[in-house]
C-alpha cells in the first residue's frame, strides 16, 4: 500500500470510520494516502451538532493522518444522486486520483443517504474515467483501480451479485476501537462501536482470524500475474 491513494465517501461524519476504518488504519500504516469525503454534516442527526460532528470527523482524520473534506449537499437526509452532484464527486475523482475508492453499500435496508451515496460514486467512478464526459472537461481523467463497498448499518449487506474481500484487521482493533471513540456524540447514546467490531469478529471466525473487515466489489477482480495470488490466502480450517 506504501504510495497507493484513497478515496473513502461517506454520507455522514462517522460513515466511514464505522463502515471501513480497521481497513483504512491498516492502509495508512502501510503508507497509503487517505482522503475523506463527506456529504453531508450529520445535520439531521439526534445527538451532535454541526459543528461538533465536523470536529469529530476531523480528530479521527488526524488519527488516519487523513485529508478530510466535505461535499456540499442538500444535508442529511436530503442527499440525492442527481447528475450535478455525481458530476461534482467524479470532479473530486479527478482531482485525487485515488487508486482506490471506497462507499457505503447500496443494500436497501439502510439511511437513505447511503443508498444515494453508494450510486453517486458507482457513476461518478465511471463519468471519471470517460475521456469527453459533459461538465468534466476541464479536468483530467482517471480510472481509479479498484472500487469497493463498506457495510455500515446491520440491516443487510451488498446484494448477491456483490463479491466479497475479507481484510484481516487484527492487528488494528484497539486502534480502530479510538478512531470511533471520536465520535462521542454517537457512540454515546447508541453502542456503535459494539456494533461493529462484533460483526468484524464474525467475519474473522468465518476465515480464520481474530477480527476481518469485509468490503465488496460489483465486478470479479483481475490477479495481474500469480505474483498477486501469492499474497492471498484460503481460511484455515
């Protein structure tokens, strides 16, 4: 990962940190570049202001040592994924050249602000990379390598055709647990964090390790040569 370049979205403040933050600690201590797009300031939330849920996202971005920006949207709850707004994220694309993108899942049973994020980014992935896309032509375009999906919430996962990526996070735990902690507002009144690294303990059991983050991908993936392979490995049991 020393030199790759991630783009991780979120539809709220602590998205990301939930959803795929073990992966994104495992990535940046390996040299990785993080950036954190947001859409929206937590607006509509119960617990946490604006301003408080943005100084949140930021203290878990210096624990990544991550650039933390925020896409101007209706809000939470009113993110929708309308051409402007997809355009405007493949403008970010564009600008970062991520060899990785990370968002939420697009399953149904979920805050609608995931669903729009999860296709804001599948079409702006794409507008990216198209050469002569309308509204982008002053930027220049990229084909990020890999586009992958974070679960957030406990209502489901991606759909069947999605296909699965286990991350043995083990080693990231106690980190991962901090870097959620910063969003005190949240974790406070509702137990988040329990949430989480419970599912991450189930996706370990399944393939052999203390604790694994699973990501999805909307395509199969391509081994460039078996050199590829040679770091994968089967569960043990």
């Amino acid at each position: 990962m020393n030199g790759k370049r991630i783009l991780a979205v979120g539809a709220h403040p602590d998205d990301i940190e939930f959803g795929c933050g073990g992966f994104l600690l495992d990535a940046a201590a390996q040299g990785a570049a993080i950036v954190m797009t947001v859409l929206s300031h937590g607006e509509a939330g119960t617990y946490g202001d604006p301003a408080t849920r943005k100084s949140e996202a930021q203290a878990a971005a210096n624990m990544l040592n991550a650039k933390l920006e925020f896409l101007p949207t209706e809000g939470d709850t009113c993110i929708r994924a309308t051409l402007e707004l997809t355009r405007r994220m493949a403008i970010r694309i564009r600008r970062h050249q991520p060899d990785i993108v990370l968002a939420p899942s697009g399953h149904l049973n979920q805050h609608p602000d995931h669903r729009e994020v999860n296709q804001i980014v599948r079409d702006a992935t794409r507008l990216a990379r198209y050469g002569n896309t309308p509204g982008l032509e002053d930027s220049t375009p990229h084909a990020a390598s890999l586009v992958l999906f974070y679960d957030i919430s406990s209502g489901g996962a991606a759909n069947a055709d999605s296909y699965s990526i286990f991350v043995d996070i083990s080693s990231q735990v106690e980190a991962w647990t901090e870097l959620m902690k910063c969003h005190a507002t949240q974790v406070a009144n509702m137990d988040y964090i329990d949430l989480q690294l419970s599912r991450a303990r189930v996706n370990g059991i399944q393939v052999g390790v203390y604790s694994a983050q699973r990501l999805y991908s909307e395509s199969p993936l391509l081994a460039s040569s078996v050199t590829d392979l040679s770091v994968l490995r089967s569960q043990r049991f």
